[in-house]
C-alpha cells in the first residue's frame, strides 16, 4: 500500500498549511516570529532547513504544538538519534524520544571556521551550550562570547543568538534547549 502525501509533507508544506489554515499571512507571521518574509517563503518553500529553534518560535506564533510541524521522517529521525546535516554544522539529538517534553539536548557539531548560514536563532525560552572540543563564538543579542573546550554559556534564547566556529579543527557542543 502507497504511504499518503501527507506522511511525507515536509516541514515547510506543513508551516505553510497550517497558516493558511489559521488565516495568518506570511507578513503577521513575520512580524510574530521576528524572522523576515523572505526567510519564511524560503522555509515554506524547501528551499532551507529550519533550525529545532526557528519551528519552536514559529509553532508558538500560530499557537500550535511544535510537534505538529516536524515532517514523519524528521519523527522518525529523531526517536533515532538521526545525524542531521546543514551547510556548516549537524547535530544529533541526545533526547529522541521528547518530542512532547519542554527540554531537548543535541549534540552539535560545527565545520571549521564556519558559521550558521541562516537568520540568527531566537526562541523562547533558555539555553545551555557546553563545549566539548574547539573555540566557539556565540553572540546573544549584541554580546559576544567566546566558549572554549570545558566551558558553557547559559542564556535566554528569546534574545537572537548566533554561533560561529572559531577553531580551524571542527569545534563540538551540548547544546540543552528548555522551552516552557
């Protein structure tokens, strides 16, 4: 038997089904998430991969679970401990089985010299980084932070945060994510 559409809809189709479906235009969404139109039609188009924070912050804009946005295989990926790649970094969840908990933890991997190449994260909520190995910048707000191999930041993630590797070898956080 053919799987339905529906079990392979990707995070973008659904964001972009659910706001139809609650009447939201991308430009109030914009305004409620802080993330530019241009940034949710590429989201919504597939054309990029939304961050674990970026589908917290926009699940709480529409006022709905953020459960509700992540694709069955993304599902599937996380009760699995999937390794998830993006341009400059991946991480790995170290909590698959909590997808209706209020903290997560994610091994997260940074390319050498390399940044996010996406808007900087912001959700609600707070944040724990641990640095397992390399030299890593994270900027809150218009804070910059240096963490070093054995050290960590804790921070409120509703403050734009950005992370950015400093180290010419790949650099290796914890990052623990709570949201209420």
């Amino acid at each position: 038997m053919a799987k339905k559409a529906s079990k392979t809809q990707s995070v973008g189709d659904k964001i972009r089904e659910m706001r139809e479906k609650l009447k939201i235009d991308i430009e109030k969404l914009s305004e409620k998430t802080g993330y530019d139109t241009e940034y949710l039609r590429e989201l919504e188009a597939g054309v990029i991969s939304p961050a674990v924070g970026a589908l917290i912050q926009i699940s709480r804009a529409m006022s709905v679970d953020s459960s509700e946005l992540l694709a069955e295989e993304k599902k599937e990926a996380r009760r699995k401990s999937h390794l998830k790649r993006t341009k400059a970094y991946s991480y790995k969840s170290l909590t698959p089985d909590a997808d209706d908990k209020h903290l997560w933890a994610y091994l997260v991997t940074l390319d050498p010299k390399k940044e996010h190449e996406m808007v900087a994260y912001q959700h609600e909520g707070e944040e724990f980084m641990f640095a397992i190995d390399g030299k890593v910048e994270v900027k809150v707000g218009d804070d910059i932070h240096v963490i070093k191999k054995g050290e960590h930041i804790h921070f409120n993630s509703g403050i734009q945060h950005h992370l950015r590797n400093l180290s010419s070898k790949t650099s290796t956080l914890i990052v623990v994510v709570y949201t209420p």
